[in-house]
C-alpha cells in the first residue's frame, strides 16, 4: 500500500453492521462491506432489498440508524464528522440525474469547485472542460441540461461529481431512468472510469456491466448481503437459491416461471 | 299510424336534439342575448352627458404633465419601496416557514395569518395614524408606506415563495449536498435561484396588486407634489367636477399593471415550454 491513509488499509469504505430503519421498517439490517482503493463493487438485487438506502447512508444523504460507515477513515455517523469534508471527496451519480437546470453545462460542473472547494474560476472551468472532454461531451459545455438527452444529462452528472476529484464514485442506478439505446453511452463512460483505477460503488441492474466491470459482486435481498464475490461466481455460479432466482428473472424476463 | 319512427338515434324535435345541436342552439341564444344587451345599452345612453363626464378634453389636458411627473411617479416610487421590503421581509419569513426550529415556524404562520386578514386600509391607518399618536413619533411618509404596504405584501410574497422552495425537486438539494455544498450554500445558490424562476408570474401578480394598494398613500394625506394616482384623481374631480381626472389616473394605473399583466403571461408560456 502506497497511501498513507489511516487505520493503514487501502479501504476506501467500510460498512460495520450497517441498519437502517425507516419507522418500523428496518430496510438495512447489519451489513458489513468493504470497498478497497482502486475497487470496483457493484451491488445488485430485487427493488426494495436496500441497495440505494446502502449507498446513500456511504456519503449520509440517509442517516444510519445503527453500525458505522468509515468514509476514507473517517467514521461518518459520529455527528462531529465534517460530512461536507467528506462528500468532497465522494462523487455521487443519481437515477434521476439531478442536474442543476437553471445553470449551464459547464457551470453544472464549475458551481461546487467554485463555492465548495473555492478554487479559482479559470482552473474550475479548465478541470470542468478536460471532465467534459472525457465523457464526450466537451462541444456542449454551454447548453443546458433540458436541450441534452437523458444519456447526455447522466453523463454530465458524472463529469460534474468528477470534477471535484473524487476518491471514490457513488452511482445509484445511474442507467435505470434512460431509455435503452442511451444507456450504452453511460456504461461506457463508467467502464472508462473504472480503467482509470477509479473506485466505484454502483448500484445497478446491468448484469453484463457487473460482470465484465466489477471486481466484486453483492447481491443483497430483504436488507441482507446474500451473497458476495468476484462476478464470476455470484452472476455466473451463484451459490444461494436466492440469488438464482433474481438472477433468472432478471436474465430471462420473459421466460415462463412456476407458480408461488 | 302510419308515419315511419325517427331512425334510432336521430330525433326532430330540437329540444331533443343530439347534444352537438343542442350546444349550436345555446351558442346562438347567447349571441343574441349579447346583441340585445349592448343595443339596449346604446339606445338608453345619455352621450352627451358620459362625453362631458368622461371625456371632457380641456379637463384632461389640464392634468399634464403632473398626472405623469408626479402623480404616476409617486404611485411607481410608493409601489417599489413596498415591494422591496415585501420581498425582503418575504423571503425571511418563508425561510422561517421552512425552518426546522418549530418556534420559528409559529411565528412566521402567526405572522401570515395575521397580516394576510387584515385589510390594508388598516395597516395604513395603525402605521400612518396610530403609531404617531400612541409613541409620538413623527415617521417620514415613505417610511410609512414602505412599512405599511411591505408589511402585508410580504404575507402574501411569503407564501408564494415558500411554495416555490417546496416546487424546487428534492433531488437538488441532494445532488448540491453530494458535492459538499452546506444546507445554507445549496439553498442558496441551487433551491432559490430556481424557486424564483417558478414564482416569478405569481410574483408579478403581487407586484401588481401591491401598484393598486399604493393608492391607500392618500389615507395620509399630503402635499401636492405627494400625491399618487389615486388622490391626485380625487383632487382634480373636486378642482374641475369633472370625471375625466379619474378616468385619467385610471388609466395611468393600466399603464403599469397591463404590461405586467401581458409580462406575467409571457412568463408562463414560458415556463409551461421548458417542461
């Protein structure tokens, strides 16, 4: 290990009995996982198992009710944690894209560096541009976000959470609300990413992208990891009669299925 | 017994026509009852009398240029100082509607609530008339209209603008939170700038409301280069027992708020096309 992060591992996330309750619902009910420097995770399962309450309690847009999540070291459900500090550093990508519509493209991705990590308007716009560039997007730094497509806006809301250099990557089903001839454009830009040695958590139900992208599968169902391991063997030989059956439905939607 | 029935779904008589018909036959009826309306009104008139009322051209002439240089001006300045404060006092009190401290919330619904019930007219006379007496304060006149008029508008501005905040997506403030920004950084710089785009036709609406409640300036009372539309229409039709002077300042008033009315439409046509 060449960081010299604390607690002296390479983990850039570290969920310890992670809960989660919504009133009575209990949506997370003890995960432990851990996301090295440079990993890419990705983690599956059936609408409702928890996958999207998991990765927001990472950067606390949820507030865990129990366990703790170590960010880069730093433990932030202790309420002295900085979490701005944090999230500084944890770029997040959303179903729905989020772009701010009342800013341009390049201002989208200029607004945070500016007013958060106070640097100076030229450089934010250079690092804006190059983050632009690499989502092929550059020619469009000065529409706004209504005149894009959607695989376009997605893909201005990675350039935007790159441009705050993060170390790590959040993606909520971040193709999931696109129709499907521009969900390929997105991938590509995410698989490029993880190329880079980019660390990434991504939520997700693009089995192909898991498999071929992933360093680590988790499958996660009714608030637990079921299972958890390298694409191979949880998409390719899952172990778990659970984890057979989602993959089944969600690989063969139109197959026919016995009843119960 | 011999005449052959109506085809099933066909009727003669037209009051048990097809609904289209019967619809043909109402739109008739009430371009009749239009024409007979506005013809009644014409043969009935007096114009000689309306023209010399309304019309009276010397009368109309005579309030130039001071309907416009002072009249006009005083009722555009008077309306600007409210609105300011209004929009202001406004903003604080939705924040304060939003806020998560539950007292700061109470006040600002008491103070909705309150001012939003009361007529102007009032507020006029307890800043105008009432604090003077009861402190022995002497509050310059601007003052008192930029106080009363900003005070009541701002229960309204509140509401439209605390509507505007909850319009704005929750997505936003969680995206702006995501790169780092503070609560009071996203709302700043993301919710706001975007909640007044959504209530910038409601707005104008106020802004409009608030040109005509500038008229209540004459409960004041003032000298002649403080007068506003209102009371210098008022003054005249007593100086010249005319109605013209009043037709005049009416007209000076859809001056202002015609323009932003047809503003207010622009803008939600324009919104409506950016969703």
């Amino acid at each position: 290990m060449t960081t010299t992060a604390p607690a002296g591992t390479g983990d850039v996330v570290v969920l310890d009995g992670l809960v989660k309750r919504f009133g009575d619902v209990e949506v997370l009910r003890g995960i432990d996982l851990r996301v090295r420097r440079g990993e890419v995770v990705c983690v599956i399962g059936p609408s409702g198992s928890g996958k999207s309450t998991l990765l927001r309690c990472v950067n606390l847009l949820e507030e865990p009710s129990g366990g703790t999540v170590l960010v880069r070291g730093t433990d932030v459900t202790d309420p002295d944690c900085d979490i701005d500090a944090v999230r500084r550093h944890v770029g997040m990508v959303f179903q729905s894209f989020n772009l701010f519509p009342h800013l341009s493209v390049l201002e989208n991705c200029t607004v945070a560096q500016r007013k958060v990590a106070k640097v100076g308007k030229a450089e934010a716009e250079e690092r804006a541009r190059a983050n632009l560039a690499r989502v092929g997007l550059a020619e469009r730094a000065d529409a706004h976000p209504a005149q894009l497509s959607g695989g376009q806006q997605q893909r201005v809301a990675i350039a935007r959470a790159l441009s705050m250099e993060p170390d790590l990557m959040l993606f909520d089903e971040p193709t999931s609300a696109l129709d499907p001839e521009l969900v390929g454009d997105v991938l590509a830009v995410m698989r490029d990413l993880a190329d880079e040695g980019m660390t990434m958590l991504v939520v997700t139900h693009e089995m192909s992208f898991a498999r071929q992208v992933a360093d680590r599968v988790v499958f996660m169902d009714g608030g637990v990891v079921v299972e958890e391991g390298p694409p191979a063997q949880v998409i390719g030989a899952p172990r778990q009669a659970r984890t057979r059956d989602f993959l089944d439905r969600v690989l063969n939607p139109a197959a026919e299925r016995g009843q119960g | 017994m011999t005449t052959t029935p109506p085809p099933p779904g066909r009727s003669r008589s037209p009051l048990l026509a097809s609904p289209r018909r019967r619809a043909q036959l109402f739109r008739r009826v009430q371009y009749v009852v239009l024409v007979v309306a506005v013809v009644l009104l014409v043969a009935l008139s007096d114009w000689g009398q309306i023209r010399r009322a309304f019309f009276n051209t010397e009368v109309a002439a005579a309030q130039f240029p001071d309907v416009v240089t002072v009249a006009l001006a005083n009722t555009v300045l008077y309306t600007v100082l409210g609105f300011a404060f209004g929009l202001a006092l406004g903003l604080v009190l939705a924040l304060m509607r939003l806020s998560s401290v539950g007292p700061y919330r109470w006040i600002a619904t008491l103070y909705v609530e309150f001012f939003r019930g009361l007529p102007a007219l009032l507020v006029f006379i307890a800043i105008g008339n009432g604090i003077p007496l009861a402190f022995g304060l002497s509050l310059n006149r601007y003052v008192v209209v930029m106080l009363a008029l900003g005070l009541v508008g701002a229960a309204y501005i509140s509401e439209t603008i605390r509507a505007g905040i909850q319009a704005v997506p929750k997505g936003q403030v969680e995206a702006a939170r995501s790169l780092g920004m503070s609560q009071t950084r996203a709302m700043v710089t993301i919710v706001i700038p975007q909640a007044f785009r959504i209530i910038l036709p409601p707005l104008t609406n106020e802004l409009i409301m608030l040109t005509k409640d500038s008229s209540l300036a004459y409960l004041l009372g003032s000298t002649l280069l403080q007068q506003e539309l209102a009371q210098f229409g008022r003054q005249a039709l007593n100086q010249y027992q005319s109605l013209t002077p009043v037709l005049v300042a009416g007209l000076c008033y859809l001056i202002i708020t015609v323009p932003l009315g047809l503003l207010v439409r622009r803008l939600e046509t324009r919104t409506a096309r950016s969703r």
